[in-house]
C-alpha cells in the first residue's frame, strides 16, 4: 500500500470550483475503527450545502459521507470486520469523514457487511438515503402494515428510498414526482402517484396517515391538511424547526417530527436484508470518476435527478 491516495479537499466555502483533486496521507484507523478501500461514494445534496454554506464545517476539510468498499486494516480489539470484508456505510457524520477518497478510516460500528447483491456503486447510493427514510418511516412514525404514507419528491435520492421501505413494512404509499418518473416508482411499490406539476396534491389526497416531506416550504402547510386526524407530519428539511413543526401539528390535532440522519449498523444490516431479499434497490442515476467531482456536484444541485448520483474511485 501506497503512502498518499487522492481525496477531495476543499480550502474555502463557495461553489463546485472550490472542489479539489489532491494527494494526503492514507489515514490510519485509530481504536474501534477500520480502514476502507473505497471503491464508491455516494453524493448526496448535503454534500453540496456543507460546500457552498459551511452549516457545521468549517474548511479546510474533505467531503462526503456515503461509501462502499474493502476493508484493508482493522485496529486490535474491533471485532465485527476482517481484512477482506466488503462493507458499506454512513462513517463519522455529521463530522468530516472525507468520503470522496481512496481510503477512509472510521468507526467500525459505522459500517455494515455490503450486500451480495449489490455492486459497489449500488452500495454506495444506500446508506445516506436509507437510513434518513428508515429513522423517518420506522423509526418516527412507526409505520404499519395498512397505513397510508404520503412521500414527496418522491422519485429523489431519499424519496425513492422511503417508497420502497414503507411498501417493505406493508403500508399503502402514495408519491408525488413528475409524470415521467411515475414508471419507476410503480416498479418500486407505489401504489399511487401525483404528478405534482399538473394536481394539486392537497385535493387528490385525504385521510393519509403518515407524510414524508423532502421539499418543504408551502408543502408544510399543505400537507397538515392531507393527513387524517392523530396522522404524523415528517419535516426532513430541517430539523432545526422541531418545536414550530410539532406546534402546527399539536394544534391540528396532528403529530409533528423532524429527522437528522445518523450512522447506525444495526439499520444498515437491515437494510442489507432488505436488499438481499429484493425488497429494495437503490437507483443510480449517473455515475462520475473521482476527477470528475464538480461535474456531480453540479447535476446534484440540478434538484432534477432521479435517485442517486454515484463517485468511482
């Protein structure tokens, strides 16, 4: 093994010239952590909002979170991963795991084993947006067999995620997404579809027991009204507005919610199965070399793709 791999740096905040392909150390796994081989990485629309705004981070730092790979080094004591392994991941978010690099280091419990079934990119495009859609869908609203869960932007990274979870868990789901994705999302479980630019989705929807809200602004409001007395509102948008959420919903006589997504392997296991049974299948809409970085993000930014945008390394 080389010394240096190339990663994904940034030096100051602003937009996709900011990128930058360079050379740094291959980290080493401190305790309890492992060391990756990263053979994809997903790019996922925080990616983008830490680069241009900051949010938590402040630069220098690397960027991305999502990956799949090999592990290549396990520090003593850790006893979940072997040298070999294949492995898929959120690692160290919300903090910087520099995910768009050759190798990664973090907490082993932030991994779990990559499904068969699944190649590496695949396996990359699941773990941001399946485990966001997991800790909203069973996690927050505890969805059940029979309920009616509404989901917005439903054809996105997340969106697509969270229609084919709430099918997995028995529950009758309803997406809105423009005519030209509703195709897909029917071969991804949904039992019905609004195409949100020629319906207004608040008169062709009722009586809806949970809602999964990826786009926010208007569609708050809009949404309380979709949902059925007792029904649960989920604001993925930010999660920072929990109390003026849960107000609205209180007063309604609603449930309000908001989800921040964290690394969990018992979820990513899940997940695993779920895959491994055919049950879900994460969409890659477009893949890019690593030096082709900025041409991702930009597409990212597009807001238009259908599922997951994909980094080879």
């Amino acid at each position: 093994m080389t010394e240096t791999m190339r990663t994904v740096r940034q030096e100051t905040l602003g937009g996709i010239e900011v990128l930058n392909l360079t050379d740094s150390p291959i980290p080493a796994p401190n305790s309890t952590e492992i060391l990756v081989k990263t053979h994809a990485a997903g790019v996922n629309p925080i990616d983008w909002k830490i680069r241009e705004f900051g949010l938590w981070l402040t630069p220098p730092f690397g960027v991305g979170w999502d990956v799949s790979g090999t592990v290549v080094a396990v520090s003593p004591g850790e006893n979940r991963f072997k040298v070999g392994d294949e492995v898929f991941g959120l690692p160290s978010f919300p903090n910087e795991a520099a995910g768009y690099s050759e190798y990664v280091a973090a907490p082993a419990r932030h991994f779990a084993r990559k499904p068969q079934s699944l190649d590496h990119v695949k396996a990359a495009a699941l773990p941001m947006a399946g485990l966001t859609a997991w800790q909203a869908l069973v996690d927050g609203a505890d969805i059940q067999p029979g309920q009616r869960v509404l989901v917005h932007a439903a054809a996105g990274g997340v969106g697509h995620m969270a229609v084919q979870i709430a099918k997995a868990r028995g529950a009758y789901v309803i997406g809105t997404a423009s005519a030209a994705k509703h195709e897909l999302l029917r071969e991804l479980g949904a039992d019905e579809l609004i195409d949100y630019t020629s319906e207004d989705f608040t008169e062709a929807v009722q009586d809806v027991d949970v809602v999964f809200d990826l786009i926010g602004g208007d569609y708050e409001d809009r949404s309380l009204r979709t949902l059925r007395p007792g029904g649960t509102y989920i604001g993925a948008t930010n999660p920072l507005a929990l109390d003026e959420i849960k107000a609205k919903a209180e007063a309604l006589g609603l449930r309000g919610i908001t989800v921040n997504v964290a690394p969990d392997h018992a979820v990513l296991e899940q997940l695993a199965e779920l895959a491994e049974a055919g049950r879900i299948r994460p969409v890659v809409a477009e893949t890019f070399p690593l030096q082709e970085v900025r041409k991702a993000h930009e597409l990212s930014e597009s807001k238009h793709t259908t599922g997951k945008i994909v980094l080879t390394i």
